[in-house]
C-alpha cells in the first residue's frame, strides 16, 4: 500500500482523537512508526493492523475507520499531497470516473515508479454505473467506498453503493446507482487507491 492511504489513517484519526491516539495506534499495531512517505510502499499489512488498532482504540468497527479514511482521503489529504493532478474537467461524477485512466497516466509521468490503481467503468444505465477493480484487495474496499462517497458529494451526487462483488480475476466491482442532490462540496477530487 502506497504511504498516502496510511497517512489518510493517520489524518483522520488524529483529527477525531487527537496525536496521542496515532502514537499509540502505531504502538499497539505493532508497525513502529508514527510517519509514512507520501509514495513509498509499504506492506498491505502495515495499513491493515493500523486500521485494525485504530478500530480497537476508537470501539468502532474496522471496515468503519477505512471507510472514513478513504472520505478523509478525498476531502482532505489527496488536495494536499496531488493538487492540481487531481483536478481536471468533468461535468458529472460518472464522466469523472470514467476520465481516472487519465489521472493515473499523468501521476505516473510525474512520478516514475509509482503504482496507480487499475479501474475500469461502465454505464448501464442513466442512473447507475459500476466500477471494476480488477486487483483490489477485498479487505480495502470500505476505503474505496468512502472514497467514492465523498467524491460523489463533490459533484452534488447521492450515490448507493452495493457490497463488492468477486470476480473471477481477483478483484472486485461495485454497482453504483446515482441521484442528483444539487448540493456540492466543492471541485472534484480524484480517489488514490492501490
């Protein structure tokens, strides 16, 4: 897992419980460090037993912290670290998924070496679409779908998210289905998720 998701863990809990709740997360996960670098990688299981501590520490479910962290990640860390790369033009929240491919090609242009998720969209429906993963990890998708929650909010869309479904390749889809609220948060972000 790239540095950024841990460092929207990091984010999210320590803006809900304070510092020393991330230092003792970090303790009692076991992982040793309180810092992560934004593109390094570490190893999937360094995220999961900090999600896992931080679900401990909070009495709150641990799909629960990854579904707030991928929120977090959207409203808060991604504009910090991604800036401008995450803002190009898309009208709806479904034309803005569709253009990720884009994103991902620019990221790795800017940052050679960087692993950039594999997504692809399609459209149904007018009022729904569905997302594939092919190699997500099936113990990260509450951070995709909080990620997609809060990106849909920015494009004043409500959206209702199904369980993940396997697929034969490993990875997963997510069948979306979409309303217009009229209320917007603000530009669109994109979600990072590896």
């Amino acid at each position: 897992m790239i540095g950024i998701v841990n460092q929207a863990l990091r984010g999210w809990l320590i803006e809900r419980a304070g510092r020393a709740s991330w230092l003792a997360v970090t303790k009692t996960s076991g992982v040793g460090q309180a810092d992560f670098l934004t593109f390094k990688e570490y190893p999937d299981d360094f995220t999961l037993r900090l999600a896992e501590s931080s679900s401990e520490f909070l009495g709150i479910p641990r799909d629960q912290v990854l579904n707030k962290a991928g929120e977090f990640w959207i409203t808060r860390r991604g504009p910090l670290v991604y800036g401008d790369l995450m803002e190009f033009s898309s009208e709806t929240f479904a034309d803005y998924l569709r253009n990720i491919d884009r994103l991902h090609t620019s990221l790795v242009a800017s940052l050679p070496g960087i692993r950039t998720p594999s997504m692809r969209v399609s459209q149904p429906q007018a009022s729904g679409l569905t997302i594939f993963y092919p190699n997500a990890l099936e113990a990260f998708t509450p951070f995709v779908v909080g990620s997609l929650t809060a990106l849909a909010r920015r494009f004043g869309t409500e959206i209702q998210i199904s369980p993940a479904i396997l697929l034969d390749d490993g990875g997963f889809a997510f069948e979306i289905e979409t309303t217009q609220s009229g209320n917007s948060d603000g530009p669109p972000l994109i979600p990072f998720v590896d």
